[in-house]
C-alpha cells in the first residue's frame, strides 16, 4: 500500500531529479539507452524543432531491455527516429555502452572520430535520470556545456506509463542513492541535495522502496552521510 506520505516523498525526488533547463540550440543531442523510447521521441522532437543538428544514439543491451531491444537500444532509437523521419545521415549509434559513463565517454570518442566540434550537448534521458545524465557528463566532460532534457511529463504521467508504481519508486529512490554516493567514487561532480529531499529519500528507505539500491558484498546499502 503506497500512503500518501509515500507519493509526497516520490514527488520530491521526482522534482529534484529533474533540472529544469529550457532546452536551446546544441552542437549535438545524446539520446541516453533505456528501456524507454520516449527518449528516442523526446530527440526526435528536439531535432525536429532545431535544437540540434545532429541525434546520438548510445547503449548497448542490458537485462532489462535484451528482451524488448534485442539489437541493442542505440539501434532501436536509431530505428525509432528514422521512423519518425529524422534522416539517416543525421543519426549516429554507439552501441558498446552499458551504463552512463560509458553513454558520456563512447558518445564524445565516436563524435570525436567523426570530426565533429561540440561545444554544448542536450543530453536527453529518463525524467528521473536528468540529474544523474548531467552530474555524469560534467565529471567527464567538463569543457562542454550540457543541457538536461527529458520528455516532459508529471510522476503521475510516467506511473501510468510504466503501470507499476512501486517499481517507478524504487527507480527514483535507486537514483537518489547514485547521486549521494557516487561523486565519492569519482563518478560524477557532486551536487547539493536539500534536506527535504534527503528526508523523502530516508522514509521512502524505511518504507521499503530499496529493489534498486545498490549494495555490499555484505548486502548492506551503500550510503553516503548527510550533507
């Protein structure tokens, strides 16, 4: 039984993940891999409306999605997005990366090997993933501006896509994790995270939303002291 304690504390992170940027021309969109390909629409829009010349698709498979992209998710939002008409030409895949520094790394060596300049990346993910696609990005890109985007819609909009309410709140809570402990790892900048949101987090924890934290060998959660 989710409370409405819950979703308060689910709306929190769902906003705090979220960073707000208005998205402006870039030298190039980098489509995140996923299981979703409302990331793939959400490049699609974007190119279509001129806020990039040029679409990246990066991700290879992983068990969440070798069943329903079998040929990798770069492949699949590449399918998608000439599908929907974006040019052949105008579409680039890297299909080795299996999580988001490899997405930030493979994406900057392919476009680098292409001889493309970027001086600005509209880095496109999940809703939830924003924060963590641009705290990653700016730890291993740091000379290139980036912009978050993400297809626009409310926690409610994407429950009801997904249509398992306490998976999408395990996924926010697994993320919120990631940001607190990985900047410790030398994974991403480290970024402030108000205490409301810290609270949310912690009873979300204790009320049993942990299927996507990360832990020990012990089985222990990792965790970061409160800042």
């Amino acid at each position: 039984m989710i409370s409405a304690q819950d979703w308060a504390d689910t709306q929190r992170l769902w906003d705090y993940h979220q960073m707000g940027h208005a998205p402006r021309p870039c030298s190039v969109a980098i489509g995140l891999g996923s299981h979703d390909l409302g990331v793939a629409d959400t490049a699609v829009d974007l190119y279509e409306r001129g806020m990039a010349p040029l679409l990246v698709f990066t991700g290879a498979t992983s068990p969440t999605t070798q069943e329903r992209m079998p040929r990798g998710e770069a492949v699949h939002y590449r399918e998608r997005a000439i599908q929907l008409g974006v040019p052949s030409s105008a579409v680039l895949v890297e299909t080795r990366a299996r999580n988001t520094g490899d997405n930030i790394r493979f994406s900057r060596e392919l476009l680098a090997e292409a001889g493309i300049d970027v001086s600005s990346v509209l880095l496109i993910s999940k809703p939830y993933e924003e924060r963590r696609a641009y705290a990653t990005a700016r730890k291993l890109w740091p000379d290139v501006e980036i912009v978050s985007a993400s297809s626009p819609m409310t926690l409610q909009d994407y429950v009801d896509a997904i249509g398992d309410a306490p998976l999408v709140i395990d996924m926010l809570v697994g993320a919120l994790q990631r940001l607190l402990i990985y900047p410790g790892q030398g994974f991403m900048i480290s970024q402030k995270v108000p205490d409301d949101v810290i609270g949310a987090y912690e009873r979300l924890c204790r009320g049993g939303f942990t299927s996507r934290l990360i832990r020990d060998k012990e089985g222990q959660v990792l965790s970061q002291a409160r800042r």
